[in-house]
C-alpha cells in the first residue's frame, strides 16, 4: 500500500500537536487535521482562559488586603468586556504559536475535519482523503449536560468565555472541580453565585479533610454552596412566570454568548433569565445557569466502530496500556481515551506514543502519581493516595496542619490553609500529600517530585524549613495526629 503520510493525527490540541512534531523530528511525514481551532479544549476553551480568569477574579480580594498592608487603594468596578478581549487575543497569540510549530516542525495542516474510512485512511470535510500508515486520534472531549427537560437554557464551560456580559446572578450545578473553579471564578468578579451539587460533599475522590476545607471556605467567601441539592425543574423564566418583575429585569440584565463557530459548542439562542426548582423544593430565577457535570470523549459520527475500534460505554476509544486501539494501525491519547483527563498527561501519552512506533521503544505512559491542582480559592493541590484510600491499603500515620497564614491573617481575614501527608507504617514512603493554601498548585509540584522519588517522612524531616512560608509546615511536622 503507497502511504501519503507516515503518521496522521486527527486532532489539534496539546496532545496531538506534541506528537506530530515530535514523530516529525524523527523523520517522518506528518499531516495533522483541526475542525476548530488549533490549541484544543486546554489552550482555546480549557486551563489557559479559565486560570487568566481565575487571576482577573483575586484582584478584588487583593485590594482589601492592601488596605490593611497601608495602601491607599479604592474598589474599582470589574469591567469584563475589556478583560475578555484581552484574553481573546492572548488566546489567539498562542493558538498561533502552536501553528508556527506545527509549520516549522514541516507537519502539513488541515483546517477540516477528519472521519475513518478504513484503518489507514480518512476522510476529511472538505472532500479529500489521505492514506497514512499510522492513525493518532487526540480529539479530546466535550462538556455534556444532564438528561433534564430545558436543559438546553443552560451553558457550560465552553460558553463561559465567550459571555459579552457578567450574569448578575449563576446557578452552577456539578460539585467537581470545573464547578468549584467557576463558583470561586465569578463569585470574585461579583456575580452571585449559588452552586447546587447532589452529593454530600464537592470534590468526590479527593481527600475527605481537604475538600471539607475548600467548601467551608468558599461559603465563607460568599458561593452559596448546596450539597444534596440538584435542579428537578428548569424553564425560561418569562414562560414559567410571564408578570415576574425579577425575570424582566434579568433578561435586560444579561446579554448573551457570542463568537462561538465549533460544532460541538452549544449555541445558546435564549439570553434571558432561567426559572429553577430545586429538589428541596426552593423555586428561584437566575440570570444564567451553568451546568458542569461532566465530559465525554469526542468520538461520536467518527467511523470508528464501522472499521473495528472498540468504543467503551462512556464513549472513549479503548486502548491498551501503549496507547494502541483494536485496529494495529490505529492508537488514540488524551481524554478521547477518558483515562486521566490532564493535558500534561496527555502530552505524556503523545511523547510515549512517538517512542512505541517511530522510535522502536516501547513505551507505556506512567500514569502513577500525577500531581494536580485545582484552581479554587484557596486552591488545592494534591498527589498520591487520600487518607481514605491509603487506610483501606494498609496501616498509615497522618500529618497534618491547619493554621491562619501570615499574610492573610494581618489583614484580618479567616482564611486558613492545609497541609498534609498520608504516611506507610510498614515503608515510611509519603503516599500522599495534600495541600489547600493560596498556590498550593506551586507547591505540589514540587512536592510530587519527592514522592515520585519515592521519598520517605524522614527524608522530609531531613530537609531544612524555608521561613517563614506556609509550605514549611510540610518538613516540620513531627508527631503524627493519627493513625489509620
């Protein structure tokens, strides 16, 4: 068989784009196809706009503080119009950039999208089709909303960025971390925020005492935070009540979604306030509501299952622990495979992809001890095991602080941090460490190197203490406060 290409990669995002030009570099011939733009869901709707919009939402909080640390500074008003073009035009500076690399990585782009025809060849929208001997499939994911009458007056997080006004008022439903990230988000730009969640508490699979902290401090800094609360009923809120004043008022209030061209972003035609009934019963009107309650791998009208890649029930491609699909030929990275949703990870999975078929060293992708974080104020980062899945393993020691940071408590706010560290008995290994603080993402990445190494609490004893800092306490803890 003649191959117009060596490798071809369906999908332009941080996963995609990494393995093309690295399968590039070792001599092969690489085409790359986008159907929106390139970037993916991290760079174009994703970590990027979402953490310059977790920056713009501290300042207010920064203010107040100066005031206690002598500055003579006013309250401004936060003017998000001219904060979302600026942020588009970064967005747009670095979809750039990925473009450039491409291009000068000498991968061949397509602005079109691409659908399998057979294990080597696809076909793109814009009618040609390209044989390749490999098939790298990195086309990520996309937000879904519940199976709820209405549910399409809502938005999720692909809309988010491209509101052309700040809601006075947002219901977000989901209790992960995207819904936490948003709650904490708008509530610092000013928006009301009341955030329903069914479970009995936000940030399910992380550690017990370290979400309990982040939701005690997001009511305290104003998110109307409701567990065991989920929407039942949904309606615009003129139909549901046409004589409302509030439902009026909001509709003048709330100016829409714009610029959005991917097909898989939902285009909302309905600007106006959203009436609400929750299962407690409580009736209310919202100028937006948002739901994040979670994301499927974007597979679907792809021909993927007509030539025999195997499509598990959540809607991922299925793949073996080298990233390969059913079909030889075919491999896929990146959330479409729903394994860790992280776009470091997926990029992990591009570079162990290019060494299993282009470099001849196989490879598998270490999905051990991930550091994360997660963009909350205060933000939580953690690695490892939580206390509650190291005690079901085997017997452990916990260390663990809670305290006013300097910096804050001059200024006379509550805010408190965490830090702790899940301990083997038998090991001495950290198998886990959790942090909830201001940069606690900072902190854990640096700490995730230690216990990578496999680092044991006396190696943590050994180290001497930065003071004064916050992540000193993660070296002076002594005596453990429990075991399990």
């Amino acid at each position: 068989m003649s191959f117009d290409y060596d490798l071809f990669v369906i999908g332009g995002g941080s996963g995609g784009v990494r393995a093309a030009r690295v399968a590039s570099s070792e001599g092969a011939s690489v085409a790359l196809a986008e159907e929106y733009r390139m970037g993916g869901t991290c760079v174009i709707r994703g970590c990027v706009p979402k953490k310059l919009m977790v920056f713009a939402s501290e300042y207010r909080e920064m203010f107040k503080d100066a005031r206690s640390y002598g500055w003579d500074v006013q309250d401004g008003d936060f003017n998000w119009p001219e904060f979302q073009s600026t942020m588009s035009g970064e967005l747009d500076r670095l979809e750039q950039i990925y473009r450039d690399l491409l291009k000068s990585s000498n991968v061949t782009i397509f602005d079109a999208r691409a659908v399998m025809i057979d294990p080597h060849t696809v076909r793109l929208s814009t009618g040609e089709e390209k044989i390749a001997k490999h098939i790298l499939i990195a086309t990520g994911g996309h937000p879904v909303k519940p199976d709820l009458q209405n549910a399409e007056l809502g938005i999720t997080s692909n809309e988010i960025f491209k509101l052309k006004t700040l809601p006075k008022s947002i219901l977000i439903v989901g209790g992960g971390y995207i819904a936490c990230e948003f709650a904490c988000i708008l509530n610092g730009m000013g928006v009301e925020v009341v955030q329903y969640y069914r479970g009995a508490q936000i940030l399910r699979g992380f550690d017990d005492e370290a979400r309990g902290l982040v939701a005690e401090l997001m009511r305290e800094k104003g998110v109307d935070l409701r567990t065991g609360t989920n929407i039942v009923e949904m309606a615009r809120a003129d139909d549901h009540d046409p004589d409302s004043p509030q439902a009026t008022a909001s509709d003048a209030a709330f100016g829409g979604v714009s610029g959005l061209e991917k097909p898989n972003d939902h285009i909302v035609n309905y600007n106006g306030p959203v009436w609400v009934k929750a299962t407690n019963g409580n009736e209310r009107v919202f100028d937006k509501v948002m739901f994040a309650t979670g994301r499927t791998p974007n597979t679907k009208d792809m021909g993927l299952q007509d030539i025999g890649v195997k499509i598990g029930r959540r809607g991922e491609i299925e793949v073996d622990d080298y990233s390969q699909t059913a079909i030889p030929s075919i491999y896929a990275i990146g959330d479409v495979t729903n394994r860790v949703q992280l776009t470091p990870v997926a990029i992990r999975e591009g570079m162990a992809f290019v060494e299993t078929v282009f470099k001849g060293n196989p490879t598998k992708p270490d999905h051990d001890l991930i550091p994360s974080a997660i963009f909350t104020q205060p933000e939580m980062g953690t690695i490892g095991l939580s206390e509650e899945e190291a005690r079901d393993k085997e017997p452990v020691e916990i260390y663990c602080t809670s305290f006013r940071p300097m910096q804050t408590a001059f200024a006379g706010r509550p805010d408190r941090v965490l830090m702790k560290l899940v301990v083997s008995v038998e090991t001495r290994k950290v198998l886990g460490c959790h942090i909830v603080a201001p940069h606690a993402g900072e902190m854990i990445q640096l700490a995730g190197i230690a216990i990578k190494m496999g680092a044991t609490k006396e190696d943590f004893d050994r180290t001497v203490a930065v003071h004064p800092t916050m992540s000193e306490e993660i070296v002076t803890m002594k005596t453990p406060v429990r075991t399990a």
